[in-house]
C-alpha cells in the first residue's frame, strides 16, 4: 500500500467524504480502505487528521432491525441502572461518578470507595 493522498483542511476533492458525512449520506465504508486524509494546522502541536473514503465505494447502511432495535434500547437501559442503589437514573450515569448522583453525594469517600 503506497502512501495515502493528504490534503489540506476543507481542500478534499469531491468524492471523498469523512465517516460522518457518509453517514449524513446514508452510507458507510462497506470495508473499503482510507483513500486520503484531511490535515488541518495547529500551533505548537500536531495536525488534527481526519480519513477521507470514497463515496462511490461506498455501501448503504444496513437497516435497523427490531433485534438490533431491542438490543440498543438494552444497552442504553443499562446506562442508566446505578450500580450502587440499581434504580433507574433517568439518566445516563456519568462515568466520571460511576454512580448515580445521590449515592455519589451520599459517598465521603468517592466513587471507588478507597480511604
């Protein structure tokens, strides 16, 4: 494999296209290698690098099926579910708590229970 093709920040030729544009598109890689890559500058670091795919390789995104449907809706579940008082938060429990917002305010040691 030779080396890829780079191009400068918004300077992409069309028929390339980031993951994410693909997705606004509807479509996905389908397994296809990078074909480029975006560069943009920054001071006194290295360039931000995004990969570049080609949309006329690229394949529809599969269907969201009522499997793959429940499966998402389980794991989000479980996001939610505290491991410390296993209620439902309502929300997704930040991993940064590990826990709930109560229980972690009702923990004078932190999350990780160490003294």
């Amino acid at each position: 494999m030779g080396a890829l093709p780079v191009f400068r920040w918004r300077l992409a030729p069309d028929g390339y296209a980031t993951r994410r544009q693909l997705r606004a598109l509807g479509l996905r890689p389908g397994g296809q290698d990078v074909a480029a890559q975006l560069e943009r500058p920054r001071r006194r670091r290295g360039p931000l690098v995004a990969y570049l795919y080609r949309v006329d390789l690229a394949v529809p995104v599969r269907p969201m099926t009522p499997a793959r449907r429940a499966a998402l809706a389980a794991a989000n579940r479980a996001r939610r579910v505290c491991p410390v008082c296993r209620r439902d938060a309502g929300y997704v429990i930040p991993t940064s708590l590990g826990t709930c917002v109560p229980c972690a305010d009702a923990d004078p040691h932190g999350s990780d229970g160490s003294t």
